[in-house]
C-alpha cells in the first residue's frame, strides 16, 4: 500500500486545487455578468446635459450635446459586419457653450470617406467614452492620409485642439452626412472565465486520469 499512498495523494490534492481553481472562474462569469448588466444599465440610461467637469470615472455616462462640427475630422479604420470596412468619423465638435470636444458620428463605407463633409449642426445623444482600441501592434497613425487605426482620445484631441472629451453617438438629429452611429455597447469588454472554467476541469479529469494510470502501471510492476 506504501506504494501507492504518494500518487494517491499527489492525485487528490491536484484534482481538487483544479477543481477550486474551475469553480473559481465560474464566480468569477457571474460576477462579470453582473458587471455587465450593470454597465449596459448605465449606458442605456436617461442622458443628461455634458458636465462643465469631465474624468474617466464618467465613462459611458449616457448625455446630450447639441453645436456644429467644424469640418475638421479623424478617420479612424473600422468595419461592420453589414457593410465590412470603413471609418468611423471623429469630427470636432463645438457645443452651443462653446466647448470645442471630440464627436464619433459613426461609421462610413471606404466609399464614402473622402466625401465632403462641411460644418453641420447636430443634436447628439450618446456617451462619454475612453476607448481601449489600441494594443501593441497597433500601427501609428497615417497623418498623411489622415488614416487612425485605433481611437486615442488624448491624441485625437491634441490633433484636433479640443478638449480631451470624447462623445459617442448613438442618435443624432440633423444632417449627419452619411455617418451611421455606433453607439457604445458592451461587445467589446471580455468575459471570458466560463471557458477557463472548462479548461480547469478538463486538467483536473487529466490529473485524474493519470494518477489511475500511474497506479496501474504500479500495480502491473508489483506482479
């Protein structure tokens, strides 16, 4: 029996350490389930006028601006899956208070992206936002074709001198020359622990196999 106490133990502890591990990712999907639920509550809130004081701990607040682009825009590369790749359009905005911020009117066909797109006044409704759409293999911006591969709200607004604000549209009234708004979802934000928590007890039934078979072979070498 001395034989095999060592890989019985050695089984149990790691099937059960994998196990709590597995369980583990598995409140970890409810809780971002939860977190989820509670952000897309916010954006899908009542909207609100554009605070005098913006910061980051606003993000996704759901508000209203009205004012006039400018004519000055970023087009930024992005795709649909109706309408495959584009741009989406951040124009600066100047509000009727006089505050010039960012503006994501949405998306536009390649077609369209060199289409005029003069000053226009607009009744946005959308949301605050600090998009984390740029990694480590995002490429620096085209600045002479004026092509950006991912949204930088510090940059965008150095570029275009507004204030580091940037508003994503949802709905907007008036002439938004083509632009199609994509609103802020929550698509983008992972929850992937209900996968972890598959591959954890998948380990943990290989731990369990092999510890059977290591017996086994113990077993066969003590005849």
């Amino acid at each position: 029996m001395r034989r095999y106490l060592f890989p019985v133990i050695l089984g149990i502890l790691g099937c059960v350490a994998l196990v709590q591990l597995g369980l583990w990712q598995l409140e970890r999907a409810a809780w971002k389930e939860g977190l989820l639920a509670e952000i897309r509550a916010g954006i899908e809130g009542d909207p609100v006028p554009l605070p005098d004081a913006v910061d980051r701990s606003m993000k996704y607040l759901p508000v209203t601006v009205s004012g006039t682009t400018s004519g000055a825009e970023i087009d930024v590369l992005s795709h649909t899956r109706e309408q495959g790749a584009g741009y989406q359009i951040v124009s600066r905005f100047v509000t009727d208070d006089g505050r010039a911020i960012l503006l994501d009117r949405g998306f536009v066909p390649q077609e369209a992206r060199r289409l005029e797109r003069p000053p226009v006044r607009l009744e946005v409704v959308g949301n605050l936002h600090w998009p984390e759409d740029a990694s480590a293999s995002t490429p620096a911006p085209n600045m002479d074709e004026n092509i950006w591969f991912a949204r930088d709200v510090e940059a965008m607004a150095a570029q275009l001198e507004t204030e580091p604000v940037l508003v994503v549209a949802r709905a907007i009234g008036g002439d938004n020359q083509g632009a199609r708004p994509l609103g802020v979802t929550v698509e983008g934000i992972p929850n992937n622990h209900l996968g972890y928590a598959v591959q954890w007890f998948l380990i943990a039934l290989t731990w369990a196999v092999m510890t059977l078979a290591l017996i086994w072979r113990i077993r066969q070498r003590s005849y």
